[in-house]
C-alpha cells in the first residue's frame, strides 16, 4: 500500500505573552510542580522531551523518538500521565509492549542506564494530584505539560500541535495562543520549549488504539518494509529538531543523524534494551473479534475523518486495552476497487462491535469518490 510521507514540521516562534491566560498557567505550573515530589536530577545535560498537545488519532511518535534520542547519546525520560475517558497515552501503547508502573527510584535507574524511559508519570511521582482532561482550558493543558517536565529533570522540549479539524486545535487562531502560552509557561519554569506545527489531514500511522499504534511503533524502528511511512517521517523529523535543540546534533543536521540512527538499527537495539530494563518485551496483539470494511466501488479515497476514527476505535474498546482499535487498509488519495478492505475494527466484545457497526451506518469512516457508504464484511473471530 502506497502512504504519503507526513508534512514537514513548521517551526513557529513568537514572543511569549504575559496575559492573563499566561499567569495562570504558570502559577499552575508552578503548584504542580511542588506537589510532585522533588525533580529528578540526571548527569547528562541533554534532557529532552517531546508532547503532543491536541486530540488527534495515531501519531505514537513518543516512542520511536525516545529510542532515537538515547542511541544519539542524549536522555528522554517520558511520563505518561493516566488518560481520561476515551483517550489513551503514550504509557498505555508501552504497557502492551513493557512494564509501565516504574517507581521513582526504578526510573530514575533505568534512564540513567538506556538514556530513556516511557512510564506512567504518578507511579514515578512526577505528577501527583495533576488533572488531565482533553477538554481542559489551554492554561491547564499547558500547564501540566510543564510541570511534569520540570518534576521529570527535562531542559528543552519539542511540542508538536496538529491543526485542523477535530484535533482539537481547529484553527491558526488557537495554535497561535498555544504557542506563545508555551513558550510563556516554559521561559517562567526554565524548560526550553519548540513548537512544531503539523496539519491534520488524517491519521498519522496505521493503527488507532494502545496496541494498533504500539505495532506500528515497531515496525517503524524494525525497518518494517510495511511501516507507516508517514509515522516515520514525523518521528524522524521531532527527533532531529530535539537532538538539536540539546546540541546533540549540529543545527541542520539533526534529522540526518536522526535518520542514521534508525536505519542502522542503533534505535531498534536501545529500544529492545529499554523493554527489557522495564520487565521485559512482548509483542502486541490484537483483540480478536474482528470486522473489515471493504469498498463499495473503486475509487480514490477522498476523506478519511480523524474524529470518527477515534470515536470508532472508542466504541470499539481501545480506551479498555485488550487489543481494541481501529487498523487502516487506505489513506487519502490512494486509489481502491470494489471489495478492498478500507479498514479493520479489533473489538473487546462483541458488544463494544455492535455499537461500532451501529456508528458506520450512520455515517461512513472514509469516503470513496462519491460513495457514502462501504459493505461491512461478515465479522470474523481472527486467531
């Protein structure tokens, strides 16, 4: 299957402002930060992080990013915090992979040994008592991104904003106050903060789910001839701006080095190493009761809707684990015939399928040419 490579990364950079917006997110930030038990410290002067601000599906770059960080020499320790009804993190993508519930001491062990970890954050005490809701005013949504940067020992930080229609940041209105509200809240609590600017035209990646998008984080760092490529470009394009931003690579040569440590497969080795330090690595599976949409007629996909996709792997159990989410067959553009699967549903029920199949004939998940409707295959148990 043929995949656009995903949009180069816009750098935007403003004058941070001192509205009141600003002042409450840093007064937040700073409580946070003091409810958190005190930061960790680490040797190495390159601490980098990276977080994405807004709702969109897919885009599990944390990480392959983290891999190619710590193989680079530099240190991302990642915490997670506990996702809100209907959303999943970084942390659950990791934990079908690995163990996430490191204390603090454990962490702090394992990333000073492998330059990285991805855990949950109020198991390490890097965020204790700090809310998250997708819904949360943008001071309270920035400031826990910082707190838990200055509690985890981070000094620069890349934050990537996906525009667009059901991200969650519609508009370059509201991408515009993120960004200075960031670099507000970083300069006041000392955290060197980037902001990357990417546009949410459809999922980036294949899988919509803990463990769809965990399988497509491996096959990104395995140099799976199938992996997503437009979850590589992105990953390979935050990756370079952080080593950087923490002098690990020379300006403009960061998504160069970033791309050597991937393809050498020195990326892949330090991730295989961090799964083992955090209770060793098993594979992702997939929920087995499963339902493929295929095409009606053959055509070129015009819309593949972002919102929906979440909504759809929601419905289908993913915010629960076991293997629930949403896999994608076709992307915009692609041209499909009748009968080729457009995607596949892994349900946790077949409750939870029913109340997806309910959902598509109200409305299509991705639309051919003109078509506004798909043909829902027999469900299927897949061993």
């Amino acid at each position: 299957m043929s995949q656009a490579a995903g949009p180069t990364h816009e750098l935007w950079d403003s004058e941070p402002y001192s509205g009141p917006a600003a002042r409450r997110a840093i007064a937040l930030a700073r409580a946070w930060t003091a409810e958190a038990s005190r930061a960790l410290a680490w040797e190495s002067t390159r601490v980098v992080d990276r977080h994405g601000l807004d709702r969109f599906p897919g885009h599990r770059t944390t990480p392959i990013v983290a891999a190619i960080v710590a193989a680079a020499g530099a240190t991302m320790p990642h915490f997670s915090l506990r996702s809100g009804a209907g959303t999943w993190s970084s942390a659950d993508s990791m934990a079908t992979l690995t163990g996430v519930e490191l204390d603090r001491a454990t962490a702090a062990i394992i990333t000073s040994r492998e330059g990285m970890c991805v855990a949950r954050a109020d198991a390490a005490g890097v965020a204790t008592n700090v809310p998250w809701s997708p819904t949360a005013d943008d001071a309270s949504l920035v400031a826990s991104a910082l707190s838990r940067r200055v509690a985890a020992g981070v000094g620069s930080l890349l934050v990537n904003v996906t525009v667009g229609r059901g991200t969650g940041v519609p508009d370059d209105e509201r991408f515009h106050r993120l960004q200075a509200l960031l670099r507000a809240v970083g300069a006041a609590v000392g955290v060197q903060v980037r902001v990357a600017r990417s546009a949410g035209t459809q999922p980036v990646g294949l899988g919509i789910g803990p463990a769809p998008e965990a399988m497509d984080v491996l096959a990104v760092l395995r140099g799976a001839a199938a992996a997503p490529v437009d979850l590589r470009m992105h990953a390979l394009a935050e990756a370079g701006l952080l080593l950087e931003m923490c002098g690990a690579s020379r300006p403009g040569h960061g998504e160069l080095d970033a791309w050597r440590l991937l393809d050498s497969g020195a990326a892949w080795g330090r991730f295989q190493a961090l799964c083992e330090a955090q209770g060793g690595m098993r594979e992702p599976t997939l929920a087995p009761i499963a339902e493929t949409i295929t095409a009606e007629h053959a055509g070129h996909v015009r819309s593949l809707d972002g919102a929906h996709v979440q909504r759809v792997a929601v419905l289908a159990g993913a915010a629960q684990g076991a293997g629930a989410g949403v896999v994608l067959h076709a992307r915009i553009g692609e041209r499909v015939h009748r009968g080729q699967p457009l995607f596949t549903v892994h349900a946790a029920s077949r409750q939870c399928l029913t109340a997806v199949t309910d959902d598509l004939r109200r409305a299509p998940l991705i639309s051919v040419d003109d078509v506004s409707t798909a043909t829902l295959a027999e469900p299927q148990d897949m061993h």
